[in-house]
C-alpha cells in the first residue's frame, strides 16, 4: 500500500510548513488525486488518520479532490473525457483513432491546501 508512503510524506510536507509559520496543530489538507493516478482515496483517508492518531494533528481532516481524467487525441486534436485507464484504449470519438493519446489531466497527485492554527 503506497498510500501509507503518500500520507507520510504529506504529513512531512506539513510539518515543514508549519514550522516556517510557527504553527503546531494541522486542521485540514486538501489533495488532488487524478483518476489514473493509481492512488485508492479510501487508502489515502485510512492511512492519514492512522499516522495523525496520537499526534498534534489528530482530528485534522483530509479532503480527496478527485481530477477526472482527460484526453487530447494526437491524430485530431479532439479533446475527450474517459473512466479509467481502459479509456486509453479505446478508439477516439471524432477521428476513431485507436491510440496515441496525451493525457491533459487525470494522474496528478498534489496538495492544493493546508490549514493550520
């Protein structure tokens, strides 16, 4: 489970900001977590509170902003959504393509936003 890696580096993440600011309590993290990004929110939401428990920041919540996928068709230029990494493969709506895709977004991980007091 690599998402127990993630949570721990977002918490290192943090706890580096925080102490820039002179701030010792986390409140709230936002993260964005594309559809292909092979990140489980369920996972990511379970290991943040399992490694806050016991620790200043326990009770700080994590919000998973889910970034759907999207895809540019190099053949046409046609932009187009898709539902997971099957989407690769299929055909392209316009010019009916059978690959070569750029993915414009849907496998970025990132944090958007900490809180703190």
């Amino acid at each position: 489970m690599h998402e127990m890696s993630l949570v721990s580096s977002i918490l290192d993440i943090a706890n580096e900001e925080l102490a820039k600011r002179q701030l010792t309590r986390l409140t709230r993290v936002v993260v964005h977590c594309g559809q292909i990004s092979n990140v489980v929110a369920d996972s990511l939401l379970l290991c943040f509170e399992v490694l806050t428990t016991g620790t200043p920041h326990q009770g700080a919540v994590l919000e998973v902003v889910n970034i759907p996928l999207s895809l540019r068709c190099r053949h046409c230029g046609q932009s187009f959504t898709g539902e997971g990494q099957e989407s690769l493969w299929l055909p392209c709506p316009l010019c009916s393509a059978q690959c070569g895709y750029d993915i414009v977004q849907g496998k970025e991980f990132f944090i958007q936003q900490l809180e703190a007091e």
